[in-house]
C-alpha cells in the first residue's frame, strides 16, 4: 500500500515518535495519534463517522502503560469496535510482549516494537 494514511495508537511517547519518523520518512502520512484507550475509542469512532481517513492502523496491546506482557485487553476493546462499525482498515499489531494474534486479537501483521524500522515495508505489503 503506497501513500497510506496511518493512526498510531501507542501510550508510549518514545515508541509513538519513533513509528511517526519512520512512516513519514517512507512517504505516509500519520493522520493521528492515541495514547489512551479512551481517545483510541473515539479516534475509531471519529472514523465510523467519517470525520477522519485511515487506511492502517498501528495498535499497541496494552495501552496503560502497566508494561510490556500485561496483557491484550485494550487491543481487544479496539478491535472490537472496529468490527462493530464494520471498518475495513489494515491492523498491525504492535507489542513488546507476546505477539497480539497469540493473545486471540484480530491483527493483520504483527510486530515486535523493537522493529519499528520495519513499519514502512510491512505498510507497504499491505
């Protein structure tokens, strides 16, 4: 996929810089952000409604900041509701645990945050 429009939905500033740089560098375009569950629920919401475009989405497990193998339930939640409103959007899931599709979430890719470089090949193979 070429010229992507990208939501990042990552409660960790570092990682969420870090994936910016390289989607931007790779000529997408990051069209927004969420750091809480909260404001990913309305990010998805605002999709629903067309008040936003998005063909990607970034998706951090666990967006509480409790850490790395806490567990999927904010991913879970997310993904939920993208179903819900019957979104057609690409998902990578983004962990620095247990791989997200391990943990029975809906992901298309899933990637080690550790890989952030990798952000743009797997956008593109979409």
């Amino acid at each position: 996929m070429k010229n992507a429009n990208v939501l990042i939905f990552d409660d960790n500033d570092n990682v969420r810089q870090l994936a910016r740089f390289w989607i931007d560098r790779a000529g997408h375009t990051v069209v927004g952000e969420a750091t809480t569950l909260d404001d990913a629920l309305a990010s998805v919401d605002a999709l629903a409604q067309g008040e936003q475009e998005c063909d990607v989405l970034v998706l951090d497990g666990d967006m509480s900041g409790r850490g790395a193998g806490q567990n999927a339930v904010d991913a879970t939640i997310i993904t939920s509701r993208i179903r819900e409103h019957g979104l057609s959007l690409k998902i990578i899931g983004f962990s620095a645990g247990e791989p997200l599709s391990e943990q029975e979430v809906a992901v298309d890719v899933d990637l080690d945050k550790l890989e952030v470089k990798q952000l743009p090949a797997i956008i593109e193979a979409l």
